[in-house]
C-alpha cells in the first residue's frame, strides 16, 4: 500500500512543477468515466507467449490479473501468441488479435495471425488461425505476420485489419490490410503503407476529430523510434513524410495510444524492449507529445507490446472477482 501512496505523492508534486513550467513533464488527466483493460504478453520464452490482462481505474496504473500468469492459453498454430490488440466491437463483443508466433523458432518464421472474441471479457472463444499464405500469389510465401490491429470502417462496414506483413522474395516488411466482419475470415490483403528498402512494423492507427486525419503510428526502425504518416482515408494513401514522436530515452516499438475518457488527453504506450519495461507520454493533438513521468504510470512488472481498451466499471468488478488482482508489495 505504502508504494502506492509513495508513487502517488510523488507524481502529485511532479505535476505540479510541471504545471508551473518548472518541468517539461506531462500532467496526467482525471479519468471521467469507467475503466480500462490491457492485454499483452511477457516474454519471448513459449511459455510467456500468452496472453496476460492488467485493469486500471484511472488509465495510467493498472494492476495485474490473475497474479500476471496467461488468462488465455492458445491451443491452435504455434500455440504460443504475441502483440495482442483489444478492441469492443460494434456487437458488444470484444475481440483480440495477435501474431501467432513462436520465437523460439526464428523471427522469420511465422505466417498467420490468431484470433478470439467474448461477450463477456472472462471465456474467451472462437480461437481461429488465419494463415496469410493461404491467400496466394504474393503471400503464399509469408515468413512474417505480425502485430495485427482492427479499426471499424464507418464506410466499408467492417473492420479493416492490419499488420506488418514480409516474404521470402521480399523480406522488408510493409503494412498490409483486408476487411472483415467475424475476425474469422478476411478479405484479400491489400498493400497500405511502407518504405522500400526498409522495415515498415507495429503500426497502430487512430483518427483524429479534430482535424479529420488518420495517424498511422510505426516503428521507425533506423533509429528504433516511433513516427507517425497520416492520411484522409483510413485506407491511404499515407503521406511518405514520417515525423518521430517518441520521447523515450532507448529504444522503442510495439506503440498503442489511447484515449483517458472524457478529456482531450490521448496516452501513447510504447514497448521499451531493450530495457523491459513501458515507456508513457502524452498528447492532445497526436502530433506533439510529452513524457509522463515514471512516477505517473505503472504498466505491470514486465509488459511486452499489448494495447488497451476502455471497459465499464461492471465489467473490471467481474474482471477482478473473476481473476484476482495483484496488490502492492512492500509495506
């Protein structure tokens, strides 16, 4: 508890110095309704390639379920998953997505994507393997498949998936995507944004009311930053002008932003692989961010590239009634 009240006390005097202008930190926003849910994995070993849940009133602190062991087991294709994304549909229903990857067996090694849904965020069914080969011609020699998202279409209708595709003839990775409305079945994959001769991974994608604009943010591999394209249309074409916005101090990837409910304050995670742990910052416009302080955030002990949904305030109570959460250690 005390480590709580420590962290606490300490992002309070941080944010007050950074209102005055003292410190170029990020204030955090007061949450205004309902909850929050991550998903993501823990590491690279078979066994920490499943799927892990953390809950958070406030959108910043989120505590692990379950005491950080998988709350889904995968039993099909690699049986072993990564980069998974949550998202609630327009059903009700919740789905994930992820790469169906083992590491253990080479970083060019896998081909599909895999896929759950629930109405209910606990039972997790309809696991279903979508093998990218199976579409043919140029993707029948896949050797990468990663980092898969969906948005909603308002246009089109349906959900239009997205991800980090690769193949032997061509072994930089561009951004494909198709459409689908059960996450069972796709549509053929269509080329959406990339960079010749370069590596083109972990996009995430939000839409921007204010200015009308889609940002598609990736890993921007040369530097191990990450950048933003954006476009009119949720399909392209994205402007070949990418912009690094990442704050962190070591490397980066796997970035997922968010919004804190009811206000303007738009969160961006980001994996910051080389030193195990999340790094967090903020902006209001998507395009110009500042770090939030160590002291404001706590993303669990040691997340691997995951996102996060909003859930309403019943469904974390049956979340942490069904799974158990992890309290504070210390005294």
């Amino acid at each position: 508890m005390f480590t709580s009240i420590y962290r606490s006390f300490v992002s309070l005097i941080l944010s007050f110095l950074s209102i005055l202008g003292i410190l170029n930190y990020a204030v955090p926003a007061r949450s205004r309704e309902g909850a929050y849910l991550f998903a993501y994995f823990v590491g690279n070993a078979p066994e920490q390639e499943r799927i892990h849940f953390a809950v958070s009133k406030d959108g910043y602190n989120f505590k692990a379920l379950n005491n950080d062991e998988p709350v889904i087991i995968q039993e099909l294709g690699k049986k072993c998953v990564r980069d998974p994304y949550i998202l609630k549909g327009q059903n009700g229903e919740y789905y994930i997505i992820g790469t169906d990857m083992k590491s253990d067996e080479g970083w060019v090694s896998n081909h599909a994507l895999v896929t759950w849904k629930s109405t209910d965020l606990i039972n997790w069914t309809d696991e279903t393997i979508i093998d990218i080969r199976d579409y043919g011609g140029e993707f029948k020699d896949t050797t990468r498949a990663w980092a898969p998202q969906a948005i909603w279409d308002e246009e089109a209708q349906m959900y239009m998936v997205y991800w980090a595709n690769s193949t032997v003839q061509n072994d930089n990775a561009a951004i494909y995507y198709a459409y689908t409305s059960d996450f069972k079945t796709m549509t053929t994959p269509k080329y959406l944004y990339g960079r010749p001769g370069l590596q083109t991974i972990d996009s995430d994608i939000a839409f921007n009311k204010e200015n009308g604009k889609y940002y598609m943010y990736f890993k921007h591999d040369e530097d191990q930053t990450i950048a933003y394209v954006t476009a009119d249309k949720l399909t392209g074409p994205y402007e070949d002008n990418p912009v690094i916005v990442s704050q962190a101090p070591t490397g980066v990837e796997g970035s997922s932003i968010y919004n804190i409910t009811g206000t303007n304050k738009w969160v961006m995670i980001m994996d910051e692989y080389g030193a195990g742990r999340f790094f967090a910052q903020q902006t209001t416009d998507f395009e110009n961010f500042k770090p939030l302080s160590t002291y404001s955030y706590d993303y669990t002990a040691s997340p691997r590239h995951g996102s996060i949904v909003r859930i309403s305030n019943e469904e974390y109570n049956r979340l942490v009634s069904a799974f158990g959460i992890t309290k504070d250690e210390g005294c």
